[in-house]
C-alpha cells in the first residue's frame, strides 16, 4: 500500500525551528517530486514547497521563502521540511503530498495524514 | 502568488449535474494545463480528482470531468451524489514554477 507519514509536528514558540519528516513506502519514492501543502485551522489549502526526483528543483511558496528549507534523502525514502523563524500563521497541519511527475508539475495523487504545527508563545 | 477564485458554495439536488469554477490568471491556470481538482471530507486529507486539466486518476469516478477555457477551470459532477457532498478545491502550476489553490467551494447536495 502506498503510505507517507508525517512526523514532527508539535507545539513551538515564535522565532523558533522544527524539522518535519515524512518517511514513503509502497512506492517508488526515488521517482516522483514532491511537495508540502499545509491548511490552518478551519482554512483552505496552501502550498508550501516543492522538490523534483533529483532534488534539482526546489521552490518555495512566497510566504516561507527564506525561513524554510525542503529537502529529500531518496536512499532513506525521506522527505524534510526545516521550519525556521515560525510565525504564529505558520500554524496549520502540514501535509507530506507525492508528486504524479518526476518533476513539480504533476497532480498532488497521494497524501500523507498530516502533522500538525502550532506556533504559540 | 494570489489564491485562485472559487465560488464559496454550491448545491445541486440527487441526479442533477453541478459545475465549480477556478477563475485564474493567465500566470497561471491560462497559461498552463498544469490544473488539478481535490475533494476534502471533513478531517481527511484531500484526494486528487483530477489533474492536467481534464485527466481522471484510476479509481475516480467518470462522474467527475474537468475543462478549461482562457484563464478559468471548471469542475463538473454529474449524477450527483450524496456521498460527492465535501469542499473541492483547485490548484494550478504558475510561471513561477508555484502551485497555488483555489480558496475552496463547499458542495452541498440537497
């Protein structure tokens, strides 16, 4: 069966960091970009970053680039979110999302559970 | 990287058809056919229903469609069903090599 878990999650002051990981399986992690999405409490959906299969392309939403950092470890089928300088809107579930393409340009077709983040003094 | 315009609600009674619009620029959903639709039930993680503009992944209903005309998508759920009530959201690639979302449109069924 096709899985990602996330993992990480969990309350944090302003200011300061969280690495989010999400481990794959059933699948062939080494192939497929892929990408954050997180949503807010009671909000839509927004996409965070994404990575390609290679790690060659990487982009980042406005609203964390600069503070964030995606990163992959195909031998682990690992992906990564280094949080830093969070913010109190930082707080949302962050979900760990697998890419239809090699590159960041597919359709989103697999969906961790999500970690959830919050950001509170 | 503004959010992609979508109606708030819709409703649509057992049988009929209901189409949801993703209204974008041409940085975006005009200028690719990089578009995609998600279904998100309350406390669940959102399911692609469509991507590339039109593109059904297996296992997704043919009751489910999607077009695109100038800078606006389009979703259409035909037969509509009890169980299609959930809030659908679109997303597009941008020339930012971005993705941005709709802002999400509650699907009632009456």
């Amino acid at each position: 069966e096709l899985q990602l878990v996330e993992s990480g999650g969990g309350l944090v002051q302003p200011d300061r960091s969280l690495r989010l990981s999400c481990a794959a399986s059933g699948l062939s992690f080494e192939y497929y970009a892929m990408h954050w999405v997180r949503q807010a409490p009671g909000k839509g959906l927004e996409w965070v970053s994404g990575i390609s299969w290679n790690s060659g392309s990487i982009v980042y939403a406005d609203s964390v680039k600069g503070r964030f950092t995606i990163s992959r470890d195909n031998a682990k089928n690992s992906l990564y979110l280094q949080m830093n300088s969070l913010r109190p809107e930082d707080m949302a579930l962050y979900y760990c999302i697998k890419d239809s393409t090699a590159m960041v340009t597919g359709g989103f077709d697999i969906w961790g559970q999500g970690t959830m983040v919050t950001v509170s003094s | 990287q503004s959010a992609l315009t979508q109606p708030a609600s819709v409703s649509g009674s057992p049988g009929q058809s209901i189409t949801i619009s993703c209204t974008g620029t041409s940085s975006d959903v005009g200028g690719y056919n990089y578009v995609s639709w998600y279904q998100q039930y309350p406390g669940k993680a959102p399911k692609l229903m469509i991507s590339d503009v039109n593109k059904r992944p297996s296992g997704v209903s043919n009751r489910f469609s999607g077009s695109k005309s100038g800078n606006a998508a389009s979703l259409t759920i035909s037969g509509l069903q009890a169980e299609d009530e959930a809030v659908y959201y679109c997303s597009s690639f941008t020339s930012s090599s971005t993705w941005v979302f709709g802002g999400g449109t509650k699907l009632t069924v009456l």
